[in-house]
C-alpha cells in the first residue's frame, strides 16, 4: 500500500536543502525549511513554501536538535523528514524518532544507518560476504595494541587510526612513525568523542597513493537492489571531498563491473533501501580495491550521477519512501555521458582557512553542460557557524575532456563571487594541472602539488579596485546623497 507524501520538512540548510526543495517542487510537494536565527533571510528559507525558527545560531540548539526538528514538522503539518547530508542525516536515533512521531523517514532503516555508521561493525560484516577490507586492527584499546598488530602482522607504517562511528572526513589521523603515535590516538578518540559522542577507534595500513571510488546504489522495500555506477572521489583537501567526477577514470571496464557488482552484494545483505553509497579504496598501483564505507545517505556528489544517468536520485528516495518499486532494472541503466563536481566552499583558497561575510556579488555560471547547486543568493551572509560549502558547479561533456572543457569556462569566465573568498582559484588550478587532465593523481595530489598550484592563481589588481573606490566617492561627492544610501 502506497503512502503519500504531501509535505516534506528539509531538516539541513543551504545546498542540501535546497537541492531536496527542487525535487519537491517538480512533484508538486510543498516543503518546510528549519532554520536558525543568523540563517533567518538564507536561501532556503525563501525557496520552500513555509519555514519555522528552531534555535539560535550553535548547531546543537538548531540543526542538531532533535526535538526541535520533529516538532517544527509536526507544527507545519509535514508528513515526512528528508535529511539532506550531514547533520543529521546519519544519525539513527534521529531516523527512529521522526518514525515514532508518526512522520515518514526518507532515508534508511536506522537498524542499519546504526550497524553501517559503526566502521568496525561494518567491516565486520562486509568481510563475511567476501568483499576485500584493508588490513587493520578493530580492537584498540592503548598503543600496545596497535605494535603489537603491526609486529605480528609484519605491517609498515604510515598507518591511519580512524574513529568507529566517523564520517565526512572526520576523525582520522595519518601516522608515519611510532613517535606520532601516542598523540595520534589520543587526537582521533578526542575528535571522535567530540563529533560522534564515541571514542572507539579503528587502525588500518594507509594506502598510498590510494585512489576513492564510490558506487551510487538505489534500492526499494522489495529486494530491488540497481547500481548506478561509480564516481570518482580522490581529490581531496583535509580528508575531505573538493573535485569528483563519473565515471572513474581509473578503472577498466572489468574492474568497473566487479566493484559496482560487490556494492549490489553488499547493500542485499544488509537489507538496504533508497539511495546509499559503498565506498572503495583503489590501489592502482596493484589494481586492488578495498571497502572503505556505507555512507547511508544522500551524497554531495550525487548529482554528476544524474547527469550522466539522467535520473533524479532525490526523487527515486522520495517513491521508496511511499512504497514504490524501482522503476527500471540493472540492464536499463546506460551511463551515456561524463561528469564533473567542483565543491565552492567560502574558503582561503591558499590556506583553506574559512570566509565569512555577506556576498556582495554573485554570477553563477551557464551555458550548455553546466549545473549549478546553490545554497546563496547576492546578499547572502556567510554565517561562520557551518559548513562553508555555497556552491556545487557540475559540468557535463560527451567525454571526459569535453566535461572538463566546460568546468574550466565555468570556473574562469562565467563565475563571480565577490564579499567573500572561494576555493575557485584552487579548483581552476587543479582541472588545468597536466597531470589531473591525464589522469594521473591520488588522494596526496593537492598537497603535494599545493606549491605548483598556487602559482597559477591570478592575483586580485589591487589598483583596479582602489580606482573603483575612488570613482565611486567622486559620484557621491559630485551627485550628493543617493535614495538607496
């Protein structure tokens, strides 16, 4: 039996939440926005058809709040929760309440966002069904531990301790020798506590080199289990996502089959259903790949899947949440173009370091091939509470050059941002650096390139500005005050 979904609230902010409103716009289903007191005028909350305040600007009186969340949807009369990414999308005791107070949850079943969000838990089970796992050590409880691993299993450092229950590039800590040890652990179990309220941590041998590719699978409430091939996510600053694409260029046709075949093995076993993501580290050195992660959510880099499948990942969520089956198959499924994510965070694009501020001006780009993502609008203020994600910019392309050709007009000619600095000049960088239009990087390509990167920047003609100033405060001097002033 179907069950309708007439009102969506969007517990998230910014690009997520307003990426899930456009799906639900298109299906004719009004949506509530949440927000909290500095994001009062954000663009989410114009975009959706209602919105009610729940908090002050720290995430844990707002957008953490469980109960303020469920209660904002029961005020507005919603009749189900999508949680976009981040936040609380992740978190199962948030899945199980929305369902105890009668609403629809659009995502998993929180049994397994729990089982899946526990990395050793996962590990566990993924190893059961004969799917590769880095080699590593689960139970850790002091250094002793973690030598006594490397010396009986004869493995070499660098290794990387990871927190049990992390995620978003969270809780992980690179470790080249045993001096680094002590501080490593007590770092990651800190981070994990202070992000995840766990402290449990996991040891692994650190690939290097290593290249992160991720599988896109949809499933419903019938068994139905599709992939939707794979991205590519190696490109990455702080352990964390700046440039993916699909499909991967790594990977031969073969090789491309066996890993999308074992995440469909996967997600049947654990009993999945909507849209989730098994993530896998490649080693292309040896042509080996290893498990890495569930991530039972909706994923930033979602849409460059939908460009090249032409399929609406948002909206097939929204159908297996009303009990609807897959409306296709595996054999239906026919990637005919490729794609490519550039993730515009308000960043120092030298030192990563976040900008806050009230956007002065804004032009995102056009033109064919091109897909914008936005979570501002000109005149939006850039809170320093959050996420300092703004923009997703996507291109699309017959081939892989071709999507990168269009990247590149949409970094370098089409896209303006002023009030607060971007990432763009390192993103343009990168997609113009010879060895990323080869094909040729891994996870350390950014800070092993940062150097050769920056010097590509252009710099800001700081004449030119102070002349603009100056031409501005002649007007006022010569015409008077203005109306809009």
């Amino acid at each position: 039996m179907l069950k309708a979904i007439n009102k969506v609230l969007v517990a998230n902010r910014g690009v997520p939440a307003v990426r899930v409103m456009h799906t639900c716009i298109d299906r004719k289903i009004q949506t509530t926005a949440v927000y909290s007191t500095p994001d009062r005028l954000a663009h989410h909350v114009t975009v959706a058809d209602s919105a009610v305040h729940i908090g002050e600007a720290p995430p844990g009186e707002s957008y953490l709040n469980m109960d303020k969340i469920i209660n904002a949807a029961l005020k507005s009369k919603a009749d189900a929760v999508h949680p976009g990414w981040g936040f609380l999308a992740e978190n199962d005791e948030f899945a199980r309440r929305v369902l105890a107070a009668g609403l629809t949850w659009i995502g998993p079943e929180p049994n397994v966002i729990r089982d899946m969000g526990d990395k050793i838990k996962a590990k566990e089970i993924v190893e059961k069904i004969n799917v590769p796992t880095i080699p590593g050590v689960s139970k850790v409880n002091t250094e002793e531990d973690i030598t006594s691993w490397l010396r009986d299993k004869d493995v070499a450092y660098p290794i990387i301790i990871k927190a049990a229950a992390g995620g978003g590039g969270k809780g992980m800590v690179k470790v080249e020798s045993e001096a680094e040890l002590s501080r490593a652990l007590a770092q990651v179990r800190s981070e994990g506590q202070k992000s995840f309220g766990n402290s449990k941590v996991l040891v692994e041998k650190y690939i290097e080199r290593g290249r992160h590719i991720e599988v896109q699978v949809v499933a419903d409430k019938f068994g139905n289990v599709v992939h939707l091939y794979e991205r590519e996510c190696t490109l990455q600053r702080r352990n964390q996502k700046i440039i993916e694409e699909a499909p991967s260029p790594s990977l031969s046709e073969e090789l491309r089959q066996e890993i999308c075949g074992r995440a469909v093995a996967l997600m049947k076993q654990i009993g999945y259903s909507t849209a989730g993501t098994v993530e896998f580290l490649f080693d292309s050195a040896t042509q080996k790949y290893y498990f890495l992660e569930v991530n039972t959510r909706l994923q930033v880099e979602h849409g460059i899947t939908e460009l090249i499948t032409g399929l609406d990942i948002v909206g097939i969520m929204l159908d297996v949440s009303m009990g609807k089956k897959l409306p296709f198959t595996q054999n239906e499924i026919r990637p005919n173009r490729w794609a490519m994510e550039a993730r515009l965070n308000a960043e120092d694009p030298r030192t990563f370091s976040p900008s806050f501020g009230r956007i002065s001006r804004l032009h995102e780009p056009h033109g064919p091939g091109v897909r914008i993502s936005s979570g501002v609008y000109e005149g939006a203020d850039i809170p320093s509470y959050y996420d300092s994600l703004i923009m997703l910019v996507m291109s699309a392309g017959a081939d892989r050059a071709d999507a990168i050709r269009v990247m590149d007009r949409s970094l370098s000619r089409n896209l303006r941002v002023e009030g607060v600095k971007t990432l763009a000049p390192l993103l343009l960088s990168i997609i113009r650096h010879p060895s990323f239009i080869a094909g040729e990087f891994s996870t350390r390509f950014i800070e092993e390139n940062m150097r050769d990167l920056v010097s590509t920047f252009v710099e800001v003609d700081h004449e030119d500005e102070a002349l603009k100033v100056a031409r501005f405060v002649a007007e006022i001097s010569a015409l008077g005050p203005q109306t809009w002033m």
